[in-house]
C-alpha cells in the first residue's frame, strides 16, 4: 500500500479470501496469492506496454500482473490514476434489511 500512496485515497477489503484495492472507493484491483492484478485498461496498457495478461483465479476476467515494477511507487501510482480514470463508477450496493 506504501508504493500506491500517491494515487488517490487507498483503501483495501477483504474478497474471497484475498484483497480487493480501491481508490477513492473505485475498485481497480486485486492481491491474490501475494500478486497485483490491475483491471484492465486501454489506458494502462498503453501506459504498460508490453502487458502479462492472466486471470487473478479460476474463472476471473484477466487483469494486468503488476512485477517488474512493483517497487517502483511514481510508475505504479501513475499506472493506478490513469487506470482508474478509465474504470466505470463502482457500483451501490443495496443493503438488505430485515
């Protein structure tokens, strides 16, 4: 969370067992297995360039796998503002009461 710092207020939920990453509650990616998946983009792929593409789990949608450049906080908050830019609003969810 220390790299992201820079690319709007993060926040991370718990998700089947692994983590959801938002900024300013826009969900635009996920840690499972200790790797960051970054939804997808035209933007950040353009941003990337050349992209790993892979499905975070079983049965996912793809997402870019976030490596090389983990470590470097200016590229990879860079990548999460112009990607978040791209990304539809989140939806409301309804909360059910009884």
């Amino acid at each position: 969370m220390e790299q992201i710092k820079n690319a709007g207020e993060i926040s991370a939920k718990k998700m089947f067992g692994e983590y959801g990453i938002y900024s300013d509650g826009k969900l635009f990616g996920l840690i499972c297995d200790n790797k960051l998946f970054i939804k997808p983009t035209n933007s950040g792929r353009e941003f990337i360039g050349n992209v790993i593409e892979v499905s975070p789990y079983e049965g996912a949608k793809p997402s870019f796998l976030i490596e090389d450049k983990i470590e470097d906080s200016d590229w990879l908050s860079g990548l999460i503002r112009i990607s978040v830019k791209e990304l539809p609003p989140s939806k409301k969810k309804n909360k059910v009461r009884n």
